[in-house]
C-alpha cells in the first residue's frame, strides 16, 4: 500500500503547481524539496526596508495565463515595467537612445538588417508546431545548425549581429554557436514570437508581481502545510509493478505515481532503477543549462529615471551586457537589474568578489553617470553554480537534440511523469510554462490512475 497517491520531487513553479492541483482535487501528496526553500529559478528576498528583490524569475507579460491565474488566485495584483523614457544601446563604446523595441538611432545598414531579421525569425516562428516542434516542415534543415551560423548568414551588420546575438544569446546563457535554431525558434514561438521574447511593453518583460514571485509562490506553499518536506533532496526513485519507491537520505516515500519537476539539466542526478528508457536517459545527457548573473544594484533613488531614461539597456561584450529597471511598485529605493550571461558569466565565475563588483560598477558609472557608481547595496545571484538548479535560465537543445530527442520531453517513463518549464509546449523557459506543465503532469497523473482503477 502506498503512503501517498503521488510524490512531487522539486518545489519550483511547476513542482508546486502539480502538488496544489492534486492536492485541491483531494488527492495525498508529498512534495520533496532539495534546497531549504522553494521558488527554484525563482527566489525572493524580503528587505529590511519592506521592499523586495527578485533574485532569478521576475517579469510576466500577456498571454502568460497560468501565472495570472495563480495570482489570482491568491488575490496578488501585478504593476507595469517602468518604461517612460529612452533606453540605451552601446555598441563599440558608442551610446545610442531610442524609444520602442529596435533602435532606428544606429547606421541605416543595421538598422534595416536587424528589422529584416527580426521579420524572418518571426516569419520562421510561425511555422513552429509547438506541441512536436520537430515534426516542423523544416525542422531537419534547422536542426541541423546553431542559432550563430544563422545568423552568419543573415545578419552582416556587425551592430546588428552583436545586438541579435546578445539578445538571443542571452536567453540561453549560452554562446549561439551552442544552441540549436530549431530550439530557438520553438522557444520564442511558444512565447508568440520574438517580439515578446525581446519586448518590454506588451512582451515577456511588460509587469512585475506585487511583492515578487514570491508572493505567489508562498502562499502556495503553505497550502502544502506539512506535505511539504525541505533539505530533501532525491537521490533514487525505484519503479515497481504498481507503485514508486522514491528515496532521499533521511526519508522514502511510496507513491503510486512520481512527477519529476527539476531542471532537465540535472535530472540525471538522481538514480533511477530500473534505468530510463534510452531517449529520455540520453535526453538527460543532452539538455545544459548556460551561466547567468543576476545583480540587483540598489540605489537611494531612481536617478536614472529624471535623467529621462527607462534603466534599460544593451551593452554587447562588456562586463554589464544588459540592465533595466528592477524598482518595486513603490519606485523607491532604485533598483537596477544587471543581467550577465554566457560566455561574460562564465569568465566573471573567476574573478573574486570585488573584483567582479568594482568591473560592474565602473562600467554603470561609464553608461548612466558617477550616481550608478555608489550603490547602497549589490546583491548578486550566480545561478551558474546553484548545485539545484544546474545554471540558468533554462535548459536548452543544441543541434540534433529535438529533432532525435524531443518527444522524450514530456513521456512518461512508467510511473514516473516529467514536469518543468522545459517541457512546455507554450511559455517554454518562462515561469508561466513551469505552471502549464505542473497542471499538465497534475492532469497526467490522475488520469492515469482512473484508468488504472477503472
Ligand atoms: C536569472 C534568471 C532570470 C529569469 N527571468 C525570468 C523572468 O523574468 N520571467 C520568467 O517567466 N522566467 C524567468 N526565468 C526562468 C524561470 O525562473 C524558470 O522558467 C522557472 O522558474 C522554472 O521553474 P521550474 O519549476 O520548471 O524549475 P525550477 O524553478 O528550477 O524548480 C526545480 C526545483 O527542483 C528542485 N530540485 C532539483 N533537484 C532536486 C532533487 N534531486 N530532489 C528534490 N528537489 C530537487 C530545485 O531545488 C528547485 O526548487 C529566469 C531564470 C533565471 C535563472
């Protein structure tokens, strides 16, 4: 007899959600953390001064449905991206201020070949089938190659390819030479495009949550009450004929079906007995995570903002590639986002502390004036080294893995189910996809338990 109708292993967004829906469907679970707090590639921190700092996952934007419908459900209001103002670009040392998504301030020839090749991915995107992405008419063709060699050949504006590959690159955590462009095209096709992968107002960056991501999963936390076990991380999950033995150092729950909601980069760290089926095993092997810095710099004020700017802005190659602004609803103290990603990330994983914040800082105080230099706080995340999260943001495909892998991405192995923002089809990679694939496995599960009733 099993202890429970089912085991959740993983306390991030889709974790939470698969154990919330079971357990509002009057099924028992336990949910079985490994950190000693959940949120996973979420993580927020309450400040001394009442206000709040998002750590990893902040923004939410239109069509991220399921994320609007848990804060709504927990009575948890959003607010706009601050956005009034010009952003900056710096390309070759050289600023330049726009308004709206694509800066019309650089040389014609860019500009004219980054609105082409927006147009292309976007004209690509629509042929993406989200659920079999590699069932595309294409998808061999754009398997078969990175997101850096199609962009060799269609963007040969320097500007342009640094901005593109900065953006794109940047999702990933990752080199574009990595990433497949057939995983590219998925992932911003299940967001709708990559006018709301790169979009602030009306793309994936158009609000932030009252009180962080944390508000919301919080309260979903404590509606697990003691069904929630932290410190727990899980090292095996045995299969039998008619129940899971799912095992971590100090406690083993039966169950009679298993969601696995951690990053697919590290799922290969737990043992599983009998060993997977050979494409799911290998599809472990074959999904990293890149390296990510998130760095919230807190000032007094906003300064930013009176000197008629938006904080946000793209600095391919230097050691602050990315910013925008972080503020609470509140708008004060200042908060400004700092996001470093790939192969920047990684060299920075060398260099001590200080160094790392002293290069940060003088490279502000160059873009947004001495203010941006003398911070009252530096609050740095790497997700890079995070033992339970692998990197970040997400785990991505390289070339050939979709096409021979993908639809491993959501089979059930047995009495084992997946679960994980990697394995949306919609919202892939955002917090929202987690949530759609909790409820997706939630669904799984006890569907496949009425069949084994009945
Ligand atoms: C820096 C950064 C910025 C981001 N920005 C945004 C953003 O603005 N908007 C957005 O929508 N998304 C953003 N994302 C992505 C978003 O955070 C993720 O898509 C989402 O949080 C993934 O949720 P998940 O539940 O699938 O995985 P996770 O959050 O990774 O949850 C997995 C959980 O499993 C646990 N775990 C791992 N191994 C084990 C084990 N063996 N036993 C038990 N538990 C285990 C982990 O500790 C973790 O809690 C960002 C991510 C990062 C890192």
């Amino acid at each position: 007899m099993a202890d429970v109708d089912f085991c959740v292993v993983g306390a991030g967004f889709a974790g939470l959600t698969a154990a919330l829906r079971l357990k509002q469907a009057g099924r028992s679970v336990v949910v079985l953390e490994a950190r000693d707090r959940v949120g996973g590639r979420t993580f927020t921190e309450l400040r001394a001064d009442g206000t709040w700092i998002d750590r990893g996952g902040a923004w939410v934007g239109p069509g991220q449905d399921r994320i609007y419908a848990l804060m709504a459900e927990f009575d948890v209001p959003s607010y706009k991206q601050y956005g009034r103002g010009e952003s900056m670009m710096v390309i070759g040392g050289k600023q330049f201020r726009y308004t709206g998504t694509v800066p019309r301030t650089l040389n014609p020839f860019a500009t004219v070949n980054l609105g082409t090749a927006m147009l292309e991915l976007a004209q690509m995107c629509k042929t993406i089938p989200l659920e079999e992405p590699w069932n595309a008419k294409k998808a061999d063709k754009w398997d078969t190659i990175s997101v850096a060699q199609w962009l060799d050949h269609h963007v040969r504006s320097l500007a342009a390819r640094d901005l593109l590959e900065t953006a794109i690159g940047g999702t990933y955590t990752s080199d574009t030479s990595e990433v497949s462009l057939l995983f590219a095209l998925h992932q911003m096709a299940s967001g709708g495009g990559p006018q709301f992968v790169f979009g602030v107002e009306g793309g994936s960056q158009d609000s932030r949550i009252v009180g962080g991501m944390g508000a919301v999963y919080g309260p979903m936390a404590a509606e697990m009450g003691d069904a929630l076990h932290l410190s727990a991380p899980v090292r095996r999950i045995e299969q039998g004929d008619d129940q899971v033995t799912v095992r971590c150092d100090d406690m083993t729950v039966t169950t009679r079906r298993v969601i696995v909601a951690v990053p697919i980069a590290i799922a290969s760290q737990i043992l599983y007995e009998p060993g997977l089926p050979v494409d799911r095993s290998l599809l472990h092997q074959r999904m990293p995570s890149g390296a990510v810095y998130k760095i919230n710099i807190v000032y007094d004020e906003p300064f930013w903002r009176s000197d008629g700017l938006t904080g946000q802005s793209a600095a391919p190659g230097t050691p602050a590639p990315v910013t925008i602004d972080a503020c609470t609803d509140a708008g004060t103290p200042g908060v400004l986002c700092v996001i470093v990603e790939g192969p920047t990330a990684r060299d920075m994983c060398a260099l001590d502390d200080e160094t790392r914040r002293g290069l940060i800082l003088a490279e502000l105080a160059n873009r947004f004036g001495p203010k941006a230099g003398s911070p009252i706080d530096f609050i740095e995340q790497n997700w890079t080294t995070e033992r339970y999260s692998g990197g970040g943001m997400i785990s991505h495909a390289p070339p050939g893995v979709l096409t021979e892998f993908g639809p491993a991405l959501r089979e059930p192995c047995g009495r084992i189910h997946w679960a994980g923002t990697e394995s949306s089809a919609v919202m892939c990679g955002w917090v929202d996809g987690a949530v759609r694939s909790g409820e997706r496995a939630a669904a799984e599960v006890m569907a496949a338990e009425r069949v084994a009733v009945a």
